[in-house]
C-alpha cells in the first residue's frame, strides 16, 4: 500500500466532510501548489463552501508569505487563489474574549 501525498489524501477526504467541521490546511502550498492536482484541491475545497447542506465548515489554511506570492501570480493564480478570496472572511477575537485564550 502507498503512502498518499497530502494533496491525494486531501482529495480523498473532502467527500466525507460533514457540517460543524474545522478543515486544517497546514502550509495550504502543499495542498494547492502541486499543478494539476492543487487545483482539484481547490476546487474540492470551493465546492465544499458552495453545498448549503454540507455547511458550515471552516477552512483554515496557513501560508508562508512566499508561497503566498508564488500562489498568486503566474499561471495558477486564477484557479487556485483568486475564486477562494470569495469566500474570505476575516474574524476578529478580543482579547477578552473566551476563544482567545
């Protein structure tokens, strides 16, 4: 048996995603930089915002400035970066707040 990328055991998991779930993407370039199948990644991962009945989830992904950059310009930056800022939202916590500590 094969040990699956990230991006493959990604792209194996986004089906079984269920409402209420908190979907972490740790250093998201990994999941979305591989050419063909980062952008199958993302369209998993934009499908999975746009189904009412699987929701809510949250997507919370984390990004080295520079693969940032990369990400955003050049070839991949339409399919890949672009259609997910639609869905961005930025939360703010207090510092009071419970969630913050």
């Amino acid at each position: 048996m094969s040990d699956p990328t990230r991006p493959d055991a990604a792209l194996a998991d986004l089906p079984t995603i269920s409402p209420y779930t908190v979907v972490r993407l740790n250093e998201a370039q990994f999941y979305l930089a591989p050419a063909t199948i980062g952008e199958h990644v993302a369209a998993g991962l934009r499908t999975l915002l746009r189904e009412s009945d699987r929701g809510p989830v949250l997507i919370l992904g984390t990004l080295w400035l520079l693969a940032r950059r990369r990400l955003s310009s050049g070839a991949q930056a339409p399919s890949v970066i672009r259609p997910a800022r639609s869905h961005r939202r930025r939360v703010r916590v207090w510092p009071d707040h419970p969630a913050a500590s």
